[in-house]
C-alpha cells in the first residue's frame, strides 16, 4: 500500500466521520501514524465532537410537545383558534423550524470542529485558539490530558515536538496541581497545553506556549469572553496564554507564577501528583 501526504481537512473530517471505503480509511490511518500534526488536529476534532454531543444530545432526546403533535397530525390545538388548513401551514412552520435547529446543531458542530485547523494556518488568533482549547479539553473527566504529569517524559517530549523550552511550572502555591499536557496544532507549527487543576474547587486553567509573531506584545495583556479570562503575553523564543475561568486577580497571579519560573534558568518542574 502506497504511503499517501496530500490529505485534505476534509478527508480527515470524512475519517474522522466513519467515511470512505475500508482501503480509503487505512490510508489516512497510516498517515495519521506519521504525522504527528495531523494526528494531534484530527484527537481536537474529535474531543470537540464529544463535547458538543454531550451538550446537545440531552436537547435531540427531548419529547416533541403534545400541543404541537396534536397541531401537526389532526390541526386541534391552541383552543381551536386555527382550522385544519392554518393547522396544516402550521405544521409546515414548525417541520421548517425544526428542520433549522437541527442543521444549525449539525452546522455548528462541524464548523466546532474545522474551527480550530482554520485558525491553525493564521498567525493571529492565537488568543482565541489557546481559549478554544482550553474550552474543549477541561471538560473532559478522563482524556483531559495526552500525556499524564506522571510521565516523566512529558516536558522532554513537548519540547522536542513543539521546538519550544516547554516547562512544567509549579502552581502549588496557588493551589493548583499539574494534570499533565498534549500536543496541539498552530499557526505554520505546534503548540503544547499544560493543565493544572484545584482538588478542592475542581477548577482548572491551562498554560498554553507557542512560537511568538514578530509583532506580538511583550507586556502582559488580559481579555475576557463570557466566564473565561486569558492573561498572555510573549518571551524571548515563546508565547504564553494562562486561560481559566478565575477571577482577574487569581488568574494574574497564577500568570505571574509563570512568567517568573519560566524566567528562572533552572526553574523547577512541576513534581507529579
């Protein structure tokens, strides 16, 4: 079997998606075993899919209300304000309306998934892209992380995949314990996520450190989006984004945390939990 390179975002997608003959499906397969960028995409995609199927799911198992069952099959209903033929116009309203929600869900999901590789090929956003995957992974109660704090190799390996001096920073003053970190697609590279978590509160926050724009702030900038907050600024060879859902002041102070033992030569790494 010929070892294919030239896969598209939509032939992962259709991958991802169950899509395509058996010959098809093993060929990405054996891509994906050798690329680890489009390997690390294709697992965001992925926990982004389960994430918006456990929000929504509960909403599609939802019961259809009688009142507009009754509307539909025999036009009784909202105390027979309506004849049979408004009934019927009705109940091709609603079948429209439903019809609407439903590809908005399925739109939504899938431009959930293809968010992040579009915002892969840009320089800026990477704000938004350290945000979006703090959104995706923190939620998940057993694949938080790819590779666990446990795992000694965890700041070797990031570093030598992202080219980056990734390290493990230790958030226990604060209260927060390394969870463990993975892999993730940038802008023209990679990109690596550090998650910490509070036993007690079962808050997270993530770190996530990437190779800077030429023309990226140095001084320490902070943006909020609805409960999320994102302090980042850039250092000599690499840009950091602490991203969690604290108050401004705890998520400043975990930020400087970073920013003084990334600074220190020999900081100490984060010991395992």
């Amino acid at each position: 079997m010929n070892q294919r390179t030239d896969f598209s975002d939509t032939d992962l997608s259709a991958w991802l998606d169950g899509e395509g003959s058996a010959d098809e499906r093993a060929l990405v397969e054996a891509h994906l075993r050798h690329d680890e960028q489009a390997a690390a995409k294709v697992r965001l995609w992925s926990a982004d899919r389960d994430a918006l199927r456990a929000r929504f799911d509960p909403v599609r198992s939802e019961a259809i209300p009688a009142l507009l069952t009754d509307t539909v099959t025999n036009g009784k209903g909202w105390s027979g304000l309506f004849e049979r033929r408004w009934a019927q116009a009705a109940a091709v309203a609603a079948l429209l309306v439903t019809g609407g929600v439903v590809g908005s869900l399925l739109t939504w999901q899938l431009q959930g998934q293809r968010l992040l590789a579009a915002q892969a090929g840009t320089s800026s956003g990477w704000v938004q892209r350290a945000a979006y995957a703090h959104s995706v992974f923190t939620p998940e109660p057993r694949h938080a992380v790819e590779v666990q704090a446990q795992e000694e190799h965890l700041s070797r390996w990031l570093t030598r995949r992202t080219e980056l001096p990734v390290k493990l920073f230790d958030l226990r003053d604060e209260g927060f314990e390394l969870m463990g970190g993975r892999l993730l697609p940038d802008a023209g590279g990679k990109s690596a996520q550090l998650m910490y978590e509070n036993a007690q509160t079962k808050e997270r926050v993530t770190v996530y450190l990437r190779k800077p724009d030429a023309d990226a702030p140095t001084t320490f900038r902070y943006v909020k989006q609805g409960d999320l907050g994102t302090f980042y600024w850039v250092e000599p060879g690499i840009g950091c984004a602490l991203v969690g859902a604290l108050p401004k002041e705890r998520l400043l102070a975990l930020a400087q945390i970073v920013y003084k033992q990334h600074e220190q030569p020999e900081a100490a790494s984060a010991p395992a939990r």
